[in-house]
C-alpha cells in the first residue's frame, strides 16, 4: 500500500507540473523554461517571444494554448516568455517595440522580425502562424 501510494503521489505531481492548471502558472513555468533570448537566436531554429503580464486577461486565456503549441513544436521553434512588466526587459520591450500585451514576435532562423502579433489572438490564427513559422514559410 505504501509503495502504491507513493507512486500515485509521484504520478499527482508529475502530471500537475506537466498540465499546471492556473494559467499565471503556466506563464511563469513557461518563463522559467524558456531558453534565453541570445541563446534561442543563436541556435538556428526560429524563435517566438512572447511579451505577457501576469495581470493581463488575454494572456491568461492564451497560456494554455501556447504551453501546447510549445509542446507540439518543441523541436522545430524557440518559445521565448518574457514579463513584459519586469523591469529587467525593459530593453527587450523597447527594442521589440512593445505596446501592447500580449505581444508576440515571430523570428526567422536567420534572426530576422517576420510578423507580430499583438491583443486576444484567437487559438486557430496562433496555430498557423506557428505551423508556417516551424516549416519556414511564414
């Protein structure tokens, strides 16, 4: 019994960090995933960098979309998260040019801006953009 409760308990866990319910949880276990800008630029994949808030409603109802989009293309494309209230980006917000949340920059293997996109971003539009991004067609 005791082994037995034990391995449900590691189950529990383990399936709570991989499915976290709280979309603030999501975004901050994202954030702290995410591999660093320089080093997501430098790796020849495309990259998507996400500017979110805690506060923000949009980002919130999106979060668990991007965690599954950042599952399915975990190979193929960079997730980048960053709180765009953290006064620690501050440069990145300004030189992404950020002025609203969420906001969310597609880059090019070859490091270049292709698209944005900024507010409520409905999950199908989300899908293609990462898909085309992914087979380096956007």
């Amino acid at each position: 019994l005791a082994l037995g409760s034990a391995a449900a308990a590691a189950g529990l866990y383990a399936f709570k960090r991989a499915n976290p319910a709280d979309p603030v949880r999501i975004l901050q276990l994202m954030e702290s995933e995410s591999p660093l800008l320089p080093d997501a630029l430098a790796s020849g994949l495309p990259t998507i960098v996400e500017f979110y808030a805690p506060w923000c409603e949009s980002c919130k109802a999106m979060a668990p979309t991007m965690l599954k989009l950042e599952r399915k293309y975990d190979k193929a494309v960079n997730f980048v998260l960053l709180n765009g209230d953290d006064p620690r980006n501050s440069k990145l917000v300004q030189l992404f040019g950020v002025d609203g949340i969420p906001h969310i920059s597609f880059v090019s293997d070859e490091r270049k801006l292709i698209a944005t996109l900024v507010g409520d971003i409905p999950e199908s539009v989300l899908q293609q953009k990462v898909a085309a991004l992914s087979s380096r067609s956007l």
